[in-house]
C-alpha cells in the first residue's frame, strides 16, 4: 500500500479528515499532503488538518484540535449539550492563567482565562454533531460560569438553557449547588432554580 492509499484509509477512518500528525505516525510524508492538496483531491482546512473536499468540516473539532489546552464554555458548552438550539456565532474557550491567548483570539475565538482551580473543574469529552470528541465543561460548571461572568449572554438562551436542564433526567441539582458555592454564584442560581422549579 502506497503512502497516498494509506492517507485516504486514515481518512476514511476518521469520516473525512486527516491530521499532520497522523500522517507522521503512520510513516507517511508530509509533502504528500501538500501534493494532493495542490491536486485538489484534499483541502487543507486549518494547520495540520485536510479533509476531503465534498466532507462537512467539524469546525468545532478542528478549533479543539489547534487548541488543545481549551475547554469549550459558556454558549458554545450549551450547544454541545443541547441545551440550546442556537448555532453559537463565535465559539468561546476557556484557557489556564498564564496560557498565551492571541493566537486564539487571532481566530476570533472569544478567550477566557481561569486559574488553575477553577480551569480544572468540571471538565467532559462530549461529541460534536460530526462525532468528534472535544472537552468542553459539565452542564452544571457551564451554568454557573453564564451565571458567574455576567458573560452578556443572551437572557433568553440563559433562560432556554436552564428549562431544559430542570426538565432534564440527567439534572444534578445537588452539583449544580456545590460548584454554585465554590464559584460564588449560589444566590443567582438559587433565585433562578426557585423561579423554574
């Protein structure tokens, strides 16, 4: 098997997609990648990932994998827990204190920073839409991090968002309380869970 029928099987096992790195694990050249996407048989989406040309590209995927140290957060966290319909308009990450940002906000990625007790708490492998594992916070952490940062989010997703977590199966009032006291926002999360319950 030849290095370009290695990278399409790479490709095909990933549905569509394929990263630098996998094509250095796998004994492969990089300038192969460049060729075939000079061919146009590959596009190159990002640094370090080429997907098929007719493939969706799961942007959220690719942003997680140029940004390993983030943890999808606030409105983006909603969607991936289907807590709100609303495609999010910019994905907001949240990074450990000292982590150089620029680059990240270069992407037009809406940053955040948190220090190491908070940036540790809460974090979940969920599946995007595409079935790409990405982190992102627990429902209960992305909540009190809405409610936490007077983030500007919008009223109505807040709102949505804690419905929908309320009439949840999976709810956790008894986490949602404790990260509420360890982030400081008990009394706006308790005001609301009076309002809904």
């Amino acid at each position: 098997m030849n290095g370009t029928d290695k990278i399409f099987n790479i490709i095909k096992k990933n549905k569509g997609y394929i990263t630098a790195k996998e094509v250095d694990h796998a004994g492969i050249a990089r300038r192969l990648l460049s060729k075939l996407a000079a061919d146009g048989r590959i596009s190159k989406t990002t640094r370090g990932i080429y997907v098929l040309p007719q493939s969706f590209e799961d942007e959220i995927y690719f942003v997680q994998y140029r940004f390993k140290k983030g943890v999808f957060s606030h409105s983006t966290a909603l969607y991936l827990h289907s807590l709100t319909d609303r495609t999010p308009y910019q994905f907001t990450m949240t990074f450990p204190f000292g982590y150089n940002v620029n680059s990240v906000k270069k992407s037009k990625i809406i940053a955040k920073v948190a220090s190491e007790k908070f940036y540790d708490l809460g974090i979940v492998k969920v599946k995007t839409n595409f079935g790409n594992i990405v982190n992102a916070y627990d429902i209960e952490k992305t909540l009190c991090d809405i409610l936490r940062s007077n983030s500007g989010e919008d009223i109505q997703i807040v709102n949505q968002a804690l419905k929908r977590y309320i009439s949840s199966k999976h709810k956790d009032i008894g986490k949602l309380m404790k990260y509420a006291k360890f982030l400081r926002v008990a009394p706006k999360v308790s005001a609301y869970l009076e309002a809904l319950l």
